[in-house]
C-alpha cells in the first residue's frame, strides 16, 4: 500500500482539502486499495476538530467526501508514509527538521509535481485561513493531485 500525507499548519483548511481530493482521485481511478491518503498538521491547536466549514463547503459542493478530523504530525508519521507533502515552506522546514535526514518518505513540497508538469507555476497552497482564498486552494489542490496522482502512478507502475 502506498501511503500519502498531506501536512499543513493546523489540519483544518488545506490538507484535509488535499487528502479528501486526492483520494477521491485515487478512487474514481480504481486504486484505493493500493495508495491510501492522511493528513496532519504542524501544529496542535485544532487536534480532534473537523475540517474548516469553509473547506467542508467546497468538498460538498464537488461531491467529494471528507469525514476526517485533525492531527498532529510526529516524527513516525516519516517512517509511516511513503510521501509526506508540505503545502508551505514554513510546514516543509518543520517536517524537514523532524527528519534530520532519515526518513523512508519522499519529502517535498504538495505543488512540486504540479510544477514538473507545468500546471502551475505556485509553488505553495496559501493558507485560506485568515485570506479566505478558499477557492483558490481548491484549484491549486485540484492541479496538485492530478499531478501526484500521474507520478505515482508512473512512479509504481500503476
């Protein structure tokens, strides 16, 4: 099983939006039994909440389902997953120095296969937290699956 997280600052708005895209991808492409998606966050504020109704009203909206609640990502999450994807710097450099470098994950940044492919040329998901760029997240989130979703499948022959 090829195992995928999705880190952002407090688990509410950007990865769970990332993690319930993502895997709705990875289903409607009849591979959800070989590549299962999470998501956490750096910080530990919002641990046990569901995801931002903002972020919720946009996954409805699209018909995809999300039911997950928010955590913290810890350093097994490393050893855990097989790609461990930042949608900021900022969550990249906290994940980066959880790793000191020894992790069995694939490390970068959510938009880097995005900007392989030239989907975009963003290399960050802004936090809509306080900008309320909630539909802007969701096409870059959109871009950014589609992209992750073709490497793996390339990447495993899928």
């Amino acid at each position: 099983m090829i195992k995928v997280l999705f880190v952002c600052m407090g688990n509410i708005c950007r990865s769970p939006m990332a993690e319930a895209v993502f895997q709705d991808r990875v289903n409607k492409a009849g591979l959800g039994d070989k590549i299962t998606s999470d998501s956490a966050g750096t910080g530990d504020w919002h641990v046990g909440e569901t995801a931002h109704p903002k972020t919720l009203k946009i996954l409805q909206k699209e018909g995809i389902p999300y039911r997950g609640r928010a955590r913290h990502f810890t350093r097994n999450d490393l050893n855990e997953f097989d790609y461990v994807l930042a949608m900021d710097t900022e969550n990249l450099s906290v994940i980066r120095r959880a790793a000191s470098g020894q992790s069995k994950a694939a490390i970068s940044l959510f938009l880097h296969y995005a900007n392989l492919t030239e989907l975009t040329r963003k290399a960050e998901v802004p936090d809509p937290y306080y900008s309320g760029v909630y539909e802007l997240v969701y096409d870059l989130v959109n871009k950014g699956s589609t992209a992750l979703l073709d490497h793996i499948r390339a990447e495993h022959n899928l």
